[in-house]
C-alpha cells in the first residue's frame, strides 16, 4: 500500500527543558518547521517572552503542560 506523505514537512518537538529550547527553535525558524510540540516547557522562559508575537509567520503548535506546573 502507498501513501502520499509531504517529505519536506518537518516537526519538531521537547520535553521540559527541552520544550524551551523548542519553543525559540521553532518560532526564529518557521520556514524549516511545519509544527512543533512541547510537553512540560513554558513559552516565555526562553523565547524572550516576545514569542509568538516575533514568529515570522503562523505555526501550529500542540502544547502539554500540567495543572500543578509552577510556569503553567
């Protein structure tokens, strides 16, 4: 069977630590990115709380943070 899948589509994604450096990846780079994913990462910790605001364009995001998270 054959599936049509759009290879020049690229995701990226991290955990705690690394969901803040995804994060400033992702939005100083979304030209490379299609989407990005972050799980336990805040979005201002390491993208000079600016972001998204300073994202060259659109880019969607799937973010997971806990209720008891203290940067939630």
């Amino acid at each position: 069977m054959a599936y049509k899948v759009a290879q020049n589509r690229i995701y990226i994604g991290g955990f705690s630590a690394g969901a803040h450096i995804v994060h400033e990846v992702a939005l100083t780079n979304t030209d490379t990115f299609a989407a990005y994913s972050a799980s336990a990462g805040a979005l201002d910790v390491f993208a000079d709380g600016n972001a998204p605001a300073t994202a060259a364009r659109r880019i969607s995001v799937d973010i997971h943070s806990g209720t008891e998270d203290p940067l939630f």
